[in-house]
C-alpha cells in the first residue's frame, strides 16, 4: 500500500469507529443507525410546535375547576 492508501484506510477506519455513514446515507451501516424512513422528515412537521404551553396549562385549570364542581362539560346549567 502507497502512503495516501495507508492514509485513506486510516480515516476509513476512524470513521467506522465512530458511528454512520455521513457521506453515503442512504443505506444504513450498522443497526444502531435509525432506519431510513426516519431520516426523512417533511419540514413542515420539523416546524410544527404544537400546542403552546400556556394554553395546555389554562385548559387543565379550567378542567381542575369544573372537577370539583359536580357540573360536567357538555350541561352547563347543573
């Protein structure tokens, strides 16, 4: 083997050792690496934060408030 062979087995090698294939991806390496399909997430769903945090917390207060009540959601005038 010439040096630059040696060489490129070396970072070979290196780069086994740590983990995935970044420069070929689309086949998986080892099976620790997560399966295609999830790799591929649409943006849009990347973006998507859900409900806030604020709003969550105001329907649990206000589901916490009728719990103790004996009123149910669906007959307000009980």
């Amino acid at each position: 083997m010439t040096e630059s062979q040696k060489w490129e087995a070396f970072r070979k090698a290196k780069a086994d050792a740590q983990g995935g294939s970044i420069v070929n991806s689309n086949q998986r390496k080892f099976l620790t690496d997560p399966p295609l399909e999830y790799r591929s997430v649409p943006q849009e769903e990347l973006a998507d934060l859900g409900t806030p945090e604020s709003k969550k917390e105001k329907e649990r207060k206000k589901n916490a408030a009728m719990a103790g009540t004996g009123k149910s959601w669906w007959n307000p005038f009980q």
